[in-house]
DNA sequence: GCAGCTATATCAAGGCCTTTATTTATATTC
DNA sequence: GAATATAAATAAAGGCCTTGATATAGCTGC
C-alpha cells in the first residue's frame, strides 16, 4: 500500500457519514420510516407534484432506487402518484395527509440529531466545516 | 419542518461521503472489485488472520453484511478462510494471491483518489478538517 | 413530417446492509 | 463442575442501491 488507511481523509468523512446515518436511521424508525423514505418524503414536502426523476436527483440517487422507495411509500399510503395533467410520460408525486404527519414525526426526531450537530459548532466553524466539504468534493469530482 | 434542509450540516457531510463512494466505486471496479471487497481486502493485508467478526468492526459494519462479502470474494479466490488451530469456532481469513493482487491494483486506483483529497489541502487544513469531523463522531453520539 | 436527442418510468440482476434469531464455542464466576 | 456471559458464525427477511436494458413521450432541427 502506498498510503497508510489511517491518514486517508476519506475515513475521517466515512466515520461521520457513518454516525450520522445510524442516529438518523434509529431516529426516523421511531415513525416507522427509513432514511431514504424519510428523505424522499423531506424532498417531496418542499417540492410537490416533482416527478420520481426529479426527486432523485434531490436525493442523490438513481431513478431506479427512487421507484423502489416511492412504491414502498405509495403502498403503505404516505404519498399519491397522479398522471401529469399534460404531459403523459410524468407521475406527479404528492404526500398524503399520512405521509405528511409520518414526516412531521419522523423531522421531529431527525432535527435533533441537527441540532446536536449545529449547537456543536460557532456559526464560523460551521462556515468552515462546509467550505471544506464543498472543497473535498471538488477536489474528488475534478478531472473525473 | 423546523430546520431547512439547506442548513443542515448533514447533507454536506453526505454530498461528500456520496462523491467519495462514487469516485473509489468506478476506481476498485477497475480491478472487478466493489468498495465493500476492497476494505475488507484492505483490512485483511493489514492483520492478515482475523476473524469475519474483528474485520467486520474494522470495517463498520455488521458480522452478517461480512459473511456476505466474504462468501464472494472466497467464491472468487481472493481471500481463504481456516480453521482457528485452537479456537475451533473462528475461522482465521487471508488473502490469497490473486486477491493481493486485486487489492494491490484497487489501492493504486483508490489512492490517486485520496491523493487528489490530499493535495486539495494544507496540512493545516487536513489537521482542521479532520478535527471537525471527530467532532461531529462526537456530538452525533453523545447522549444516544 | 421525421430523425434524433433527451427525459421519464420501469424491469431485472447483482450486491450490500440491517434487524432478528439460532447455534455453538470459549471464558468467567460461583 | 455447572451456570452464566461473551463472542463467532450464519440463516432469513426486508430494504436500498447500482448497472444495464427497454419502452415511450416530448422536443429540436432539418
């Protein structure tokens, strides 16, 4: 190995990914949810009647993965998918009354795992900390 | 939603997991590896004998998410897993040839990644960043 | 009008991961 | 020595994610 695991920075952001996903995780299972559903239920709350593409995009995934979840969602009744009045090859997706209070309860837990993490931190060091992961993903996506 | 989603650290810290996977996934594929086979080969040349269970903490992730990914890279010949002499309930596991030199060629791949993470920074800014990424380990986990 | 491009949706296969539960071996404690 | 605790391995079920492939709708330029 030319360079020792420990020193490599991409486990120091693993470790935090890492421990971030497991206090999210056994937060919004308090509503029954996963991340990814508690994720696409946040985006779709911002963004309603957005198309399954879209909303994967949001959420950093294929549109192959999102259909998964989205059908998991539509069959436990958290969100209605409606054919664009217009445009028929879209599906606007849209939370249900359901949807909406499992993410109300699932945000509830899953802003105090936020704010565990902002109230950590001045408002400097946080401006730090993100222009440092902003420019950790330049750096990763550059001359790709 | 009390909290935006726009200011929460959390997606930063995941936007730049999420380009580090992506990045180190199309480079390990390079030698027909995924990221989850070449941390455990990476784990395995660092303490060539260990149990499925001591490189699965290595690795954070569960014992059974281990068994898994060690069936197929044992299916594949990359590692081989013996008996314990003594200790007749674990199974001792090395890489054989052919997966040093899977790793060995992953690595270089991986490293060049790492590389470019590296040169983006001083070393006083690895040092910072690095610090408040513990940070976060930190106040993520405490008072679960 | 039509070819070609782009975008949406979805299927299928291969992997990985988690939780839950079981079996078995070693270590500890009395 | 026997009960208890700890640790390793593994099975099963449920989800998520990826790549690769397919079908179709709307747009663009000729």
């Amino acid at each position: 190995m030319e360079m020792l695991p420990q020193v490599r920075l991409g486990l120091d952001i693993k470790r935090a990914e890492q421990a971030l996903m497991t206090a999210k995780s056994s937060a919004v299972r308090t509503a029954d949810l996963t991340v990814a559903q508690y994720a696409a239920l946040l985006a779709l709350a911002q963004r309603p009647g957005i198309s399954a593409a879209a909303l994967a995009r949001d959420c950093l995934v294929t549109p192959q993965a999102m259909t998964g979840v989205l059908k998991t969602l539509q069959t436990r009744g958290l969100i209605e998918r409606t054919a664009h009045p217009w445009h028929q090859r879209v599906l606007e997706t849209r939370l249900t009354e359901a949807g909406q209070h499992a993410l109300t309860a699932a945000d509830t837990e899953a802003v105090r795992i936020e704010r565990r993490l902002a109230d950590e931190f001045t408002a400097e060091e946080q401006d730090i900390l993100r222009a440092l992961l902003a420019r950790c993903v330049q750096a990763i996506e550059r001359d790709r």
